[in-house]
C-alpha cells in the first residue's frame, strides 16, 4: 500500500473512529504514535538530518523550518486547536468536551499524515511560498499536533472573546513577521494568487 494522497489520513480517521467509545489520553497518544509511524514509512526524519535538535527555529526560510520542535507556523496549529474546538462543539452538541478533544486531535493528526504526503508537499512547493519545503520532521510533526491540543485547550476554558482576539493577534503577527499565516496557508494551497506569492517573496 502506498502511503500517498489520502491514504495516510483516512488510515488515521479509522483508528480513531475506532477508538471513540475510550476516550482518554491513551488514545491521544496512539494517535500521535500512528502519525509518527505513518510519517516514518513516508521516509520523514526523526529529527533534524543536518545538526542538533533545537526547541525553536524562527527563521522560516532555513532548512530548520519543520525540522525542529517549534517554528512560527507552531502559533498556527495553536489556531488550528481553537478553530477544531469550535467545529466539534457546533457539529457534537451533546459530546463532552474529552469526545470533542479526540475528534479534534484526529483531525489534527490526519491533517499532519497527510500534509506529509508527496501529494501535498509538492503542492505546497508548486504553489505557496514554501519553495525549500520538504515535509516535515517527526518530531515537528508530534509538536504541531500537541500545539493543537493546548488550543483546543484555551479555547474551552478561555470566554470566546478572548480566543477570538489571540487567534487574531496570531494572525496579526504572523502576516506582519512571515508574510504567511494560517487564513493565507489555506489560501494559498487551495487557491494560490500569484498576487500574493509575488508579496510572500517580497517581490
């Protein structure tokens, strides 16, 4: 089986669709574990190939973005947390908040299996702004989807006004500081504008 387009992430979709009626932190955890695992077959590193293993990168156009444990495009799978809670508690009203948290970690971890594809990647070379990007690193992969969780997390415990405006302020930021954020990533893999590439590039 070729772990390419859409297999790797409905591969993820069943097992958690699967694993629903338990829902603890184990799941979650056999959930990034099937995402590592999926990733690895795909050929990703473990870590960075090409020196130490570091917390942070924050230049985005190294060959350290993705490959370490946090970047800036980390602030845009916090976004991703906030914006699967909201999803999850309009589409499972009567779901506890721990049923909407697996849901919304299977979504995450099947964006990750997938994102991770060659199908995507080349996309993502073709069409936005991330010309040196190869996937990303296992551990990055791991770090993005535990940068969900803890939005998830904010969002449920923080009033809606408040994750609004730091879903907002990173968006903000992120345009300002990478020319890129997570309503242009979307954009721009779905339906790229060269207009916008050219300003990306700083061209």
């Amino acid at each position: 089986m070729t772990l390419d387009g859409f297999v790797p992430p409905l591969i993820v979709g069943g097992v958690a669709a699967v694993l629903l009626a338990q829902v603890d932190w184990a799941i979650v955890c056999l959930l990034i574990a099937l995402t590592g695992f999926l990733e690895w077959r795909m050929g990703r590193p473990l870590t960075y190939r090409n020196g130490p293993v570091r917390l942070w990168s924050g230049t985005v156009n190294s060959d350290q973005n993705s490959q370490q444990i946090a970047d800036p495009y980390t602030l845009t799978h916090l976004e991703h947390g906030a914006a699967f809670y909201g999803l999850t508690r309009l589409a499972l009203r009567s779901a506890s908040a721990g049923t909407c948290g697996i849901v919304a970690v299977a979504i995450e971890a099947a964006w990750e299996s997938y994102e991770n594809t060659n199908t995507v990647v080349e996309r993502y070379r073709a069409n936005t702004v991330s010309l040196g990007y190869y996937g990303d690193s296992i551990i990055n992969s791991v770090a993005d989807i535990v940068a969900c969780i803890i939005g998830f997390a904010l969002a449920w415990r923080l009033p809606r006004s408040a994750t609004l405006a730091w879903v907002i302020a990173f968006e903000v930021i992120l345009a300002l500081w990478i020319r890129d954020n997570l309503a242009l990533n979307v954009l721009m893999l779905v339906y790229p504008l060269n207009a916008i590439r050219r300003w990306q590039m700083g061209l």
